[in-house]
C-alpha cells in the first residue's frame, strides 16, 4: 500500500481548480455544437452580470458581439467600482452579489462565474468605465498579464468584458449563431425594457412570455389565443397546439432552466387541477397537457440551482420565510387560470374542444398502445436493437456531468453500429441498431408509433412516450452514412421526430453525427479531414505522397479509429428549427409528393465525389 503522508496534500489556486474541474463550473465542455456547451454557458456568465445591472435600474442596453471564437459585451450599467476590476474577475467568492441591498433576486450568487469565464479564457479583458473614470486589465487562462492606471474617459458608465475560449479546453469550437440568438431572445422576453443588441441586431420584447409563445409556437396550429397572466415575482403564457406532446420554457430569475426543476412540475400539476375543477370532470393529466405549450417565469430568493450551470431548479421554497415554490405557484394558476377562463367562454370552451379530442385519440389507440408497450418490455429484456450505457439523463443521484454526456446513436447496419459499439464509452454512450431504412412516418398519425415495432422500441429506448421529463439520453445523435442512402434515413428520421417528438428537437437533443471523409498519413502522422479543404490542408502540412484513404460509409472506419470520432473531438451539427421555419412546412417540402420546387432544388445541388467541398453546419 503507498505511503500517505503530507506531502499527498495539494492545495491548488481559483485558477488551477476552475481548469482541473471545468465541469464543476461550467457543465460539459464540447464544441459549440449543442446549446448547453459550455461556451454558452460562458456567454451566459456575463451577460447576466449585465442582466442583474438592468435589474437594479442601471443601464436599459446590453451590447453583444459575437464572431466564430470571440466574445464581446458591452453593458451600460454602474460599471464595478474601478479599485475592485481585477479581484471581481480573479478572486473566488468577490462580488457585490452578496450585499442583498446592492443585488436582489439575483440569478448568480456564488462570485464564480465571471472568475470561470477568465480562467477558462485564452484571452480575457475587463474595462469599467465609471464617473469619468476607466480602468482596463488584461488576462491569458486566469493569469493578469496586464493592468493599466486609471485615466479619464468620456464613455458613458458600464462594463465591458471580451474573451476568447480557450481552443485547449473546448477543442475545435464554434460559436452557433442560431443557440446564441435563442439566449438573447429569452433575455429580452423576461425583461420587459431592455434592448439586447447582437452583432448589430436589435432585440426587444414589449410583451414577455406572451412574445416567447408566439415566436415559438407554429400560429396556424394555436387552439386559442395565448393566455398571459402575470402577477408577483411569477408570469405564465400557455395555450394548447397542435402538435405532439409537451413543450415548456421555465425561468428562474431571468436564468432559462432547460431541465426544468420544481417550479415546472409545480405548473404541469396546477394545470391539470386547476382545469379539473374548472370543468367539473375529471379528466386524465395526460390528456389536459397533450399539445400544451407554456412558459412561467418566476423570481426566487437566494434560488437553489442543482450545478453551477443553473439549468435546473431545487429550491422547496421562494424565500427564507416565503411559500414553498409548489403552493406559490398552484395557488397563483388555480386563482387567475380560473378568473381567466370564466371570464374568456371562447377560449374555455376551445381549450374544452383540445382536451377531449386529446382524450379520444388517446383511447382510439390505447388498445394498439398496451400490446405495444407489453411487446416493448418483453423486448426490452433481451433488446437486440439497443446496447444501452450504464447511466442516464433521467438518473437524478448521478454526477451531473456524466448525465448531460448521456448519448444515444442511433445507426443503420450491423458493421456500423459494431464498431461504434465496440468504440464507445459503456456509462454514457448507446446504440439502437436500425434494421434498414424507417418508415416514412410524414403525414401519418402517432398509432403508427405504436403499429411500428422500430419506432416503437425507439420510443420506449429514449423513454418520451409522456414527454421529456424521463428523457434518458441529453444527446440523440444519427449516425449514418454521408451517401444517399445515409442521407435517406437521416430525413426519416428526423421526420420522425419533427412529427411526434417536436419538443426534443426544439430543446435541442438531436444532432447529426459528422465523421471523416479521408485519412491523411504518413509513417510519423496520421490526420482525419472532415472536407476536401481538409484533406488539402494536410497533405500540404504532411509533403511527400501521404496514403490517402477515402471512407465511404462508418462500417469501414475501425473500432479503434470510431474511437477517436465519438470521444472528446466529437464533431456534431446541431439540428436546429429556425424562426421562420414551420415544421409542417419543412415535412411537407421535404418528404411530401415530389413537386417540381422540389426537384429543382435536388438537381440544383446534386454533387460527385469530386465535387466535395467543405460545408458550414445549415440549420434545418
């Protein structure tokens, strides 16, 4: 046994902790291609700073600037008090978040966040600007490499903050334009006044939640008009659609909780009892919330984050001597919901109308349903289709980082899914083996989730028959082949799930796996390219005549070598809805009958092998 003596002990400095454990800080680290990397959260880190200056009174424009690996913003609030810039951006547990005069209801109040963002910086710089006076000091990985004296300024009061992420820790990232838009509109929603500008754009929001609902609901497939009930320290928008199951934006301070946490189970239970006692009849839960689309927002007391990336709220109650979060909101839905509807009779009979059609689809199919899941748990015991990983999303004890590494690919081929079995990570990585190519599910009803033996074991795999509250993996990611064929199955499977699970695309679980073209080698180095202008790149950086090897499906790429492409450097497109895309549009364009519009557009972009070049990720 070795010796354990003193010497073992090690006591580390802010900067060298926030590096050995970024996951402590940030969450998972990534390349920018899902929305919860921790570039974002990085993003996110200063712009609150900036939001809990507005909050306070002080400044009514944030300015953000954002290019591929560069951060700016520019707030126009107090700015922090210039004998205190360096130790505010370097010193654990420094910050004026504590003084609950000076910060109230506050989303950050542990002093580390802005400390993370400059450790975890190749280049940061921080510069107030305060009474006519400025103060600048400049940062590389946590490190002060320079400070400048005071002077005079004429700039207007507030802070400004730039970094650049360090490529060492987040390996090949990029920032996404469409995740970082999706944060500043929710900004601006939940700050009724503030004008957030983003690389020139202006965002502003007069209405709140109200705006957030009906810029991501399809309009044509809202039920009712949007109900928009505020009161204090809560705010609640929610109508029914169209759509498959359920869809909530929850808010915490001004801080967008992804996973939920108390006070949105707080609102899918006042909901249903609300609308029970409202109609006089007792209604099935799932019924109620099938189709609902809602966003509440509400401001905690010294909140209770489960990880310092805050997505997920475990506060019991809304302050020291305040009501638990689940009375405060019950009590609030089940006051001014009922107001509402009783004083609105179109909208409660419409919602009426949603409920009990939600109530007979669900019986139509309940007996399709029940031989179907009795057939997915026989199935599950001896599941071929799935190689599952020893932990999960839904796993609530488990380390928080190991839950949002949480992956499922989904394959086509038994070479394929081989050798990503072979080559993944047993916790936190799986596989569900598709036989061939799906059905072609557009225009076809959910019974078909439950009729077709494949969907329906995928269902059950992801475990989102009733919504995304036990989703059990963060990441669901296709992995096919980038030939047709491949390229076939990823429409019908993101048909799929556009289709039935359109909240899971929206919360951005799906993705698309990138894997290399070529290998570039020689006896010293070996290189994987992603492009044509990759490959040219390294036999250029290699000389010589390097062995180029053309891969044309997954199933001729190694164990070893998958190994490699579905680790730390995973590459993965994000498939991102934009605004002004309905999926119903998308569907229709895409996998409908072959329109001429169609067809134009396929043989517009018709491509031979020589004809690759490199492309940047499209969203969907």
């Amino acid at each position: 046994m070795a010796n354990y003596t003193e010497e073992d002990i090690r006591s580390l400095d802010w900067k060298e902790h926030i590096r050995l454990r970024p996951g402590m800080y940030i969450g998972k680290l990534g390349d920018g291609s899902a929305h919860d990397d921790g570039i974002y959260i990085l993003l996110k880190e200063i712009i609150d700073n900036s939001i809990d200056e507005f909050v306070m009174g002080a400044g009514k424009t944030i300015e953000v600037n954002v290019s591929d690996h560069k951060v700016s913003v520019r707030d126009y609030g107090r700015g922090i008090p210039l004998g205190k810039v360096i130790d505010c951006v370097s010193k654990i547990n420094t910050g004026g978040k504590y003084d609950s005069n000076a910060f109230q209801k506050s989303v950050g109040l542990n002093g580390v966040g802005t400390k993370a963002v400059n450790a975890l910086s190749e280049k940061f710089s921080v510069q107030s600007y305060r009474n006519g006076q400025t103060k600048r000091a400049e940062f590389e990985k946590g490190v002060l490499v320079k400070e400048e004296a005071e002077t005079e300024t004429s700039q207007r009061n507030g802070t400004s903050i730039t970094f650049v992420p360090d490529n060492t820790v987040f390996r090949n990232f990029r920032f996404v334009p469409e995740f970082i838009e999706n944060m500043i509109w929710n900004y601006v929603y939940l700050n009724a006044g503030l004008t957030l500008q983003f690389n020139g754009q202006k965002f502003h929001s007069e209405r709140g939640l109200y705006d957030l609902l009906m810029r991501n609901v399809e309009e044509e497939s809202i039920r009712y008009p949007v109900i928009h009930l505020r009161g204090n320290d809560i705010e609640l928008a929610m109508t029914h659609g169209s759509q498959y199951g359920e869809e909530y934006y929850s808010f915490v301070n001004g801080q967008h909780t992804t996973q939920g946490g108390t006070h949105q189970a707080a609102l899918r239970e006042a909901v249903v009892k609300t609308l029970r006692e409202f109609y006089k009849k007792d209604f099935d839960a799932t019924d109620i919330r099938a189709s609902i689309v809602a966003a509440i927002s509400i401001k905690v007391q010294e909140p209770v984050f489960e990880s310092q990336t805050k997505t997920r709220l475990g506060s019991l109650n809304i302050g020291p001597d305040g009501p638990s979060v689940r009375s405060f909101v019950n009590d609030f839905v089940k006051k001014e919901l009922d107001n509402y509807l009783h004083q609105h009779a179109a909208v409660a009979e419409a919602m009426l109308k949603r409920i009990m059609q939600s109530e007979r689809e669900r019986k139509e199919i309940a007996g399709i349903r029940k031989i179907a899941n009795e057939r997915a748990k026989k199935a599950a015991l001896h599941n071929k289709k799935l190689r599952d990983c020893k932990l999960h999303l839904s796993d609530e004890k488990a380390d928080q980082d190991l839950r949002l590494a949480t992956t499922l690919f989904i394959t086509e081929g038994d070479s394929a899914s081989g050798s990503i079995t072979k080559a993944r990570k047993v916790d936190t990585q799986a596989v569900f083996s598709l036989k061939g190519k799906p059905l072609n599910s557009f225009g076809l009803t959910k019974k078909i989730v439950y009729e077709n033996e494949e969907f329906n074991l995928l269902q059950h795999a992801l475990n989102i028959e009733d919504g995304l509250e036990g989703l059990r993996y963060n990441n669901v990611v296709i992995a096919t082949d980038a030939d047709v064929d491949g390229m076939h199955i990823r429409l019908l499977l993101m048909t799929f799930f556009l289709q039935f699970f359109p909240d899971m695309v929206k919360a951005g679980h799906v993705s698309i796996l990138q894997t290399p073209l070529f290998r570039v080698r020689n006896k010293k180095e070996t290189i994987y390219c992603y492009s044509e202008d990759e490959k040219r790149k390294a036999v250029a950086r290699l000389g010589g005549k390097p062995e180029i090897t053309r891969f044309k499906g997954l199933g001729e790429i190694s164990p070893d070598e998958f190994g490699l492409f579905i680790g730390a450097d995973m590459r993965l497109d994000p498939v991102i809805l934009k605004k002004d895309t309905t999926i119903k549009q998308l569907l229709s364009y895409y996998m409908g009958k072959n329109t001429p519009d169609r067809q134009e557009f396929i043989i517009k972009r018709l491509r031979v092998e020589k004809d690759i070049v490199e492309e940047e990720q499209v969203p969907v």
